[in-house]
C-alpha cells in the first residue's frame, strides 16, 4: 500500500491516527478505549499560547505566554456507509458533547509504535462540513477544540 493511500500522517512507513472518544478513558493512552476516525487524510494539532504583557520601564517591552489553547482539524474520506469514528464525531457536534482524542503513531495500522510521541485530550467538536464536489471523493471536515491543554506522552510497549 503507497503512503498517499494509508489514513493519517506519515512517517517512513508508519502513520499517525486520531482515535476519539466520548466516554472519558480510563487508560487515555490506550487506543483500545476509541474509535479510529476511519479514512483520515490528514491533521494537525495547533497550539498557541496567550501573550501577556509583562513591559516594564526597566527592561522595556516584554512578552511572556499565557493559557494555552489548541485546535484539532481532522480531514477524512466520507464513506457512503459512515465510518464509527466520523459518526462520533458528528452526533458529538450535534448534541454538543465533550470529545476525548488520542493521536499515535501506528506502524502498518497495529498498535502504537513504543518509543515514539502521542498526545491526548479533551475538547468539543465546534465546526463540521461535509463536501461533496463533482469527480472527487465526498471528505468531512471535523475541528475539535481543546478543553485545557493535552497531554504529551512516550509510547511505551
């Protein structure tokens, strides 16, 4: 299987997936308490930090950073039959809800791949968009926005 046809982000044959939740985990590193959001063809996680002014007359002109906050957008095929993950995630935007996501990297779509970064959280689904143009395959568009700040973990075995 080429890399362009494996869900998520790539890296040197292993890929990294968005598992959501809405039930809070027991285990949040556990990619067994999720469900895969199916058919992923990318995301990110964006986080940035509030400046806060700290100018004195000392020391002149001073930003330290503040709360943080962070953005999750999750692009995905949309399945003529839907997909468990991308199903979550929209029924969570409808009823408003707190979503739970775990993003690791999964070599050839097993279990997390020991020794590499994952990340986990919490937040809300506040954007869904469902596009359908002619000729190309239908995609969702979720964006979760984080409640407080996620986690950053070492994949152990």
């Amino acid at each position: 299987m080429e890399d362009t046809d494996m869900p998520g982000t790539s890296y040197d044959g292993s890929i990294e997936l968005i598992y959501v939740a809405t039930d809070q985990p027991s285990d949040p590193k556990d990619p067994n308490e999720y469900t895969l959001v199916g058919l992923q063809r990318s995301h990110s996680v964006n986080a940035t930090a509030n400046e806060i002014d700290a100018s004195n007359k000392e020391e002149g002109t001073a930003t330290l950073p503040g709360e943080i906050g962070y953005t999750i957008p999750i692009e995905a095929i949309a399945p003529k039959e839907g997909d468990e993950g991308q199903d979550l995630l929209e029924e969570a935007f409808l009823n408003k809800s707190t979503i739970y996501w775990l993003g690791v990297i999964v070599p050839d779509e097993s279990s997390p791949e020991a020794g590499t970064v994952g990340r986990y959280g919490r937040g809300k689904i506040l954007q869904f968009t469902h596009t359908a143009n002619r000729g190309e395959a239908a995609t969702h568009s979720f964006q979760i926005n984080g409640i407080g700040t996620y986690t950053r973990f070492m994949v152990s075995t």
